[in-house]
C-alpha cells in the first residue's frame, strides 16, 4: 500500500462550524484546504439539505457565519478592493439558501468579533475596542486614516499597562478590551452598551427568551481570578432608543459579589443554570458544577464534574464547530470522557441525558430532520459527516473518501495499565509488522496536561509509521477525561505523570519485544514538551529528543505567559511572593537538571508563542551546548503556539521534516 506522506495533511479536507438552522430543514458547514502554493489554507460554506451537500461559497474566503433565519446567513468577509484596503471595519453579506449570490449586508466601524441577530434589523455585537481610541466608530473617514497612520508610525513599539499584555494567536493587546455595542442596520447607528471599565469575555443569547447575560473582568491593570455576571433584557434591545443614557439602564450588575469563574450560562423552562466553579480544590483546572441562579445566589443544583469542551487531541483537525449548543430549548455538550467523545444534553428542566459515547473524536453536530449528525474524525478515517441510526454512526459526506485511499494507516492497539492509575494508552505498527524483526520507536506526549490523547487520526504519528517507526502514546495522570482528582498533578510536575509515561514506556516494551530498547525516541509539544525536557534530565534511556513549544523554567514562565499570571504557582502548588515559592518554582523545572542530560535534543519553537514564550526555548538550547548535548533549535517566524496543528503549511511541513530527520539521525543511523 501507499505511504502516508509528509505534506499529507495538505490534502485533506478540514469541515468545521456545523450548525443546523432552527427548524432543523438543513445545516451549514465550513470546509477549508490547504494551499501550499500561497502558503494560507483556504475555505468555504456549503449546506447539506436531505443527505446532499452542495457548496455555497466558492472564493476561499468564508469560515464562519451566522444564521438569520431558516433560510439566509450572515457571514464576514471582504470581497472589494475597498474592503480589503479597509481598517477597523467589518463587512457582511446576507446569502439566501434558496440560491443566488451573497448581496452586501452592512458594514460596521468596529472590529466586530462575533454577532447576533435581533428583531427590526438590530444586532448585538461583541467587538474588541482600544482603549486608546474607545470612540473610534465615531470617526470620520480621515481622522480614521490620522489614527491607523499613528498606529503605523508607533508600532516600533508596544505599550502595556495591564496583565495579560499579549495574547498567543492575537499578539500584543495594545489596552485592548471587549465590549458589547447595538447596532441598526437601517441607519448605521452604533451605540456602546457596556462601559469602559469592563472586559466582556462571554456573552449568553438564547432565542426566545427576554433576558441575555454575559460575564466580564474589571479592566484594570491586571485581570481578576474571578469573572461577574451581568444581564440585560435582550427584548428592549429590539424597541430601546439609541441615546447612550437610556442603553446605559439596560445592563444590570446584579451577581457582582459572586466568587466563582461562570462557564456557561442557560436559562432552562423556569430557572436559570450556571455552570461555574469556585476553584478551591483543584485551581485553575478545576471542573464546573451545575448551578441556579436566584436571589442574585448560585445555589449547587448538580455536583458532578462538568466539563464543557473536548480535550481530545489531533492534527487532523482545523478549525472548531459550535460544541456548546441550545436546541430546543435543551443544552447540548461534548466532552472526553476516558478515551471517548460524548454528548450530553441537559435538559430544560435541569435533568442530563448521555446521547452519545463513541471512541471518534466529535467535533460538532447538528439535528436535521430530527435526525443526529456528527462531525467525526475516526481511527483510520478523515473527519466526515456521520448520521446516527439505529445507534450506529452511518457516513453522509465524502470530502475525505479518496485521501487516504490506498494508504496503510495503522490501526491504533490499546493498551491499559494493571496498575492502581489504569493508564491507558495506545501503540501503532508499521505495515506489514514482522514479529521477528527489530524497530525503532517514537513516544509521543500529550499537550495540556488537562487533554487527551484517542485512538483518532493524528497525521504526525501515522507518518513516522509509514518511516517504519512503532508510536506510542499514553493519558497520563494530569490528563484529561476521568476527573478532576486524576487530573489534578499541582505541585506534582515531573513525579507522577513521569512515572505513569515510564510505567507505559515498559509495559509497551515488554508487549513488543520487536522494539528496540536502544532505540527509543521521545517528543511533545506544550506540557509534552515540558515532560520530554523532564525526561531527558531523568533517563537516559531515550536516544532522541524533540522537544515543542516548551516549558523549561516556572521561575522565568511566571509573568510571560498569556494563559494567566498565576498558572505557573496555580500548577506548582506554591506562591511567588516567597523564597520557598520560588524554590518550589525551580524544583519542578527541567533546567535544574540539565547537567543530567546526555540525550541529543531538537528544540522546536515558534518567535510568536505567547503560551509557552521562546525565552523558554532559549535557556534549554543555551544550558544543551554549554554541556556538550548534541542540540539544534528551530525558531518558525510568525507562528504561534499552535503551529502543528494550524499552522501555515509550509511551517508545519519543515516542522515535521526536521524531528523526523532528527529522529531517523540518531535512531536508524547504523
């Protein structure tokens, strides 16, 4: 059979953003391609309607939309040379389903960030706003041209008052803030709803009903470990007169003395649920509960450990789907769960249901017809469109059909621990695997720590198979999907997570003898790259090191990171305002044990990682060949934290070019 190739990934098909209009006649879907020649990835919309799906954008332009009606979208985009020259602006076209071409909608003056529909041609707005420049929308056309000529001429540096002051995918906030604002599409008018002194993080619209919430941050000069609800009446918002007076009465501040972080917010046939967590026994990790909300109180309704998102890991993947959802009045999630996706639905009347557990990854779904359909990506199989029936999954689309046609994708094995952690984990072989022949392996680490790695398609390990390498890989400890208690390792980094990996590591050994103990491999991204530098410091049973996107030093990571200021004493169990903070800081960083260290290491960075920021990378580099350790360094100019799985193509191809030439240096060399 055909190998799977190194730029493989350029061929597939990515479908993200299912969502089925509300009378659940049809969905709308994004797919986006991969263009290697302009180094970009490309997408459109299509609709599937009775099992067909048929496109309905065709410019490469279009991601993500918005449903107005059974029948039309909304979508941004910018299709003139106009729009395109355009600043501080955001362009949207209205597309009949019916058919025809997208006519232009509206414009807006304000960097909108996500839109909802409301009655009389209104819309409410989240849109990000410079606090430098709050009444930008107020501008006319050349004092807007005055303030982006000013922003250009300044941009050799970048002024920061606040904490977090950058963010990885967005780059340096610059006093940049949410808000939310109303807007008229018959006459163009914008008016502010929220005031300046507030960072609007999430906002909770659900049809039907007369109030809305949102929950926000005080901006200030550092952002709080708790965020407040807020609420509205959503139906004013359709009649209100537009004077900044009478806006100002419609957002009540009414749960401000909460000390909880709000997940999600859903107002069921007679209560409103919360799903928050107080973060007082596991930290910043930590699940949500389900709350009500009376009396301006969250009074517990459920204790389970809810989480609202799926952890499950893969490349194969680009963009997301809506996985938080309202249908029919009912709040539909995902989530991992063990090695598994699952949907729940949490019904209205505040009781849970379990729709679905299946060992594919589930990226989105959609009822049409009253029938379940998922986005799934598989085992040996490219993400599709499934519909389910009879309880079994039954394929719909076949954008991917012909991809992997012919090439051998093995088939993951798994295995589980017999120790009281019951790690589980997984081991791909080689085409035609002979049981008397000596190989080379890769272990490969999960980022996190709080995901999941499944039996799933993941293009990085498939291709090192078809390199003729065993992979293995392993959930543990820290991981996600079996709760909080598993999850939680604060204060525990490089201890029991790394005796779970080695318990793996031997267990796979001892499984399959074909692999050569002296010729191991080891890599990671994010906590994997955290652990392979653990690793290398700890064991010198791993011949090949590629370390990604990495932490090296808690002391020098607390403060640079955008994931929060106090994730590095969160996760260490410690504080920095002491001496003994600082030392438990340093405990649990790799670098203190670099004189340990005699594998050759690969470091692959990126200069626009503002996770994991690349002094991190720097240090392990410099503390490698000071002590003589074989090492490179890579650092991808204009990428982030996410350059292996959404990376431009031609960075994420020379990513995988590199490790495998790394690993195949010091693992098949004779």
């Amino acid at each position: 059979m055909k190998k799977i190739r190194l730029d493989h990934f350029t061929d597939f098909n990515f479908l993200s953003a299912l969502e089925a209009a509300e009378d659940q006649s049809k969905a709308v879907f994004a797919l986006s391609k991969a263009n290697k020649e302009e180094n970009k990835y490309e997408s459109d919309l299509w609709q599937l309607v009775d099992g067909k799906a048929t496109r309905l954008t065709a410019d490469g332009k279009v991601s993500g939309f918005t449903w107005l009606d059974d029948e039309s979208i909304l979508f941004p985009a910018k299709r003139t040379k106009k729009e395109e020259e355009s600043q501080g602006e955001t362009h949207y076209y209205r597309l009949s389903l019916k058919g025809g071409e997208a006519q232009k909608a509206f414009t807006v003056p304000l960097a909108v960030q996500a839109i909802w529909p409301l009655e009389n041609e209104r819309y409410l707005l989240s849109v990000a706003v410079d606090q430098n420049c709050p009444d930008f929308y107020k501008l006319k056309a050349k004092d807007r041209e005055a303030y982006f000529k000013e922003q250009k001429d300044f941009a050799f540096r970048h002024k920061m008052t606040r904490i977090p002051f950058y963010f990885n995918g967005r780059g340096f906030l610059d006093q940049e803030s949410s808000a939310l604002f109303l807007f008229s599409a018959k006459n163009s008018k914008v008016l502010p709803l929220t005031p300046l002194d507030l960072d609007v993080e999430a906002v909770y619209v659900q049809k039907g009903k007369d109030k809305a919430y949102f929950t926000a941050n005080d901006y200030s000069n550092k952002s709080l470990r708790y965020n407040r609800i807020y609420s509205f009446d959503l139906a004013a918002l359709s009649t209100v007169k537009f004077s900044e007076k009478e806006l100002a009465k419609l957002i009540k501040n009414e749960y401000e003395e909460l000390d909880y972080s709000v997940s999600y917010i859903f107002q069921g046939a007679d209560k409103t649920f919360v799903y928050a967590s107080d973060m007082q026994q596991y930290g910043l990790n930590e699940s949500a509960k389900i709350y009500t909300l009376e009396a301006k109180k969250l009074e517990l309704h459920c204790d389970d450990e809810e989480v609202l998102w799926n952890s499950m890991g893969s490349d194969a993947v680009l963009y997301g789907s809506p996985t938080l959802q309202i249908i029919d009045g009912d709040f539909y999630h995902l989530y991992a769960s063990d090695t598994e996706s699952v949907l729940e639905c949490f019904d209205k009347h505040g009781e849970k249901v379990e729709i679905l557990r299946h060992p594919a990854r589930l990226d989105g779904y959609a009822f049409i017809d009253g029938e379940l359909h998922l986005l799934a990506l598989s085992e040996t199989k490219l993400q599709e469109i499934y519909k389910l029936k009879d309880g079994e999954l039954k394929q719909v689309t076949k954008f991917n059909e012909k991809v992997l046609k012919g090439h051998y994708v093995a088939e993951p094995q798994e295995l589980r621990l017999e120790t009281e952690a019951k790690i589980a984990g997984w081991v791909l072989l080689p085409e035609n695997f002979d049981p008397k022949k000596k190989y080379p392996a890769i272990l490969d680490i999960h980022g996190g720590p709080r995901t999941i790695y499944g039996s799933c398609f993941f293009h990085e390990m498939q291709y090192w198979v078809a390199e003729g390498y065993i992979v293995f890989f392993c959930n543990p400890r820290g991981s996600d999907g079996r709760g909080d208690e598993f999850a939680d390792i604060r204060g525990q980094y490089g201890g029991i997570d790394f005796e779970d990996i080695m318990d793996f590591t031997d267990a796979v050994l001892a499984k399959y003898p074909q692999i050569d103990s002296e010729r191991l491999g080891v890599t990671g991204g994010s906590y994997g790259g955290f652990m392979t530098n653990w690793i290398i410091g700890h064991t010198d049973r791993f011949k090949a090191a590629a370390t990604q996107r990495s932490i090296t030093n808690w002391i020098s990571f607390y403060g640079t990171s955008d994931i929060s200021y106090t994730f590095a004493c969160d996760q260490n169990a410690c504080d920095t305002l002491s001496e003994e903070g600082f030392m438990k800081l340093w405990e649990h960083s790799p670098i203190r044990y670099v004189n340990n260290v005699k594998t050759p290491t690969l470091i692959i960075h990126s200069d626009a990682d503002y996770r994991c920021p690349e002094e991190q990378a720097f240090q392990l580099f410099t503390a490698l060949l000071d002590r003589g350790v074989p090492s490179e360094m890579y650092l991808f100019k204009d990428e982030t934290h996410e350059l292996s799985r959404s990376g431009k193509p031609e960075g994420r191809i020379e990513r995988l070019r590199q490790i495998t030439r790394w690993m195949d240096k010091y693992l098949k060399a004779e």
